[in-house]
C-alpha cells in the first residue's frame, strides 16, 4: 500500500529497498497470488459528476513492464520522473513517441499532460478501485424520481376529482 505521504517520497527512496519493506501490506480475497499494489488517491482530477476516483479512495493496480501493452483509455498509475499520477492514458508512443494523460474531471482544471516515455520509471495498470464513498445516483435515476413525483400527484389530483 502506498499512502499519499509515502507517494511525496517514492521517486527520493526509489533505490532505497528499505522504503518498499516499511509499506504497509495486506491481503485480499481471491487475489492472494498476484502482486499488486494499492495507490492512495488524492485530488478531484479523475472525479466527475457521476462517481469517478474520489480524494482518499485506493487503486489496486498490477505492474506493466511493456509500454506497448498500454491501451488507450484505460486508468493507469505512471510513476515519472516529476511525481505519481493516477490518469487515463492515450498511447502514441508509436506514432507520436508521446504519452498522453488524461483527467476525468472535465472542469477544465486540469488540462491533459503529454510525457515522453523515457520520463517513465514505472507503469501500474489499475484493475481495481475501493471507495468508502459511495457514487452519486445517475441523472437517469434523478429523471425517473422527478417522473415518478409527477405521476403521483397527477394521480391524487385525478382522484379528487
């Protein structure tokens, strides 16, 4: 587990095996037999209206060691040479010989960052996400509540007639 504290000094203690071992660990179930690590997730940038990562929520992630096998639109934890980042990732490394990471916060607040991939130290695809917050309801369920409000005074008023 690498908690936001432990991400400030994870590029600093990068060569230092002691700071690996003093992380904290833990088990889940049905997943006993992979490595995985989980990423605490700080900041509004991958948080929409609709749910998203929120501030203080875990990514369980699982590392990759090709960046070929980085698939567009798919949430990744890039360890780079300027920081940790959770973001959604377009790969043009082929193409363009570029990175693109992307927010899901679409505030415009946080504009999309382009990373050559030299810049990167380690990539951790997420496959897993805990949040003790639960997500909003969709605008779909707030559109059936308010038809069903409608309903049911159009019914009592039918009634009293």
């Amino acid at each position: 587990m690498v908690p936001v504290k432990a991400q400030a000094g994870y590029l600093d203690n990068y060569s230092r095996q002691e700071f690996f071992k003093e992380l904290p660990t833990c088990s889940l179930p049905n997943l006993e037999h992979r490595s995985l690590w989980l990423w605490e997730v700080e900041g509004n940038s991958m948080l929409t209206d609709t749910g998203g990562l929120h501030s203080g929520g875990w990514v369980c992630s699982e590392r990759i060691f090709n960046g070929s096998e980085v698939r567009d639109g798919r949430v990744y934890v890039v360890v780079h040479k300027d920081g940790v980042l959770i973001k959604r990732v377009l790969n043009r490394a082929d193409t363009d010989g570029k990175l693109i990471l992307k927010s899901d916060n679409l505030s415009g607040n946080y504009p999309p960052i382009v990373i050559e991939p030299t810049d990167i130290l380690e990539l951790w695809y997420v496959v897993g996400y805990f949040s003790r917050q639960l997500p909003p309801p969709s605008n779909l369920y707030e559109r059936i509540n308010q038809m069903e409000g409608r309903l049911i005074l159009l019914e009592k008023n039918q009634t009293t007639k």
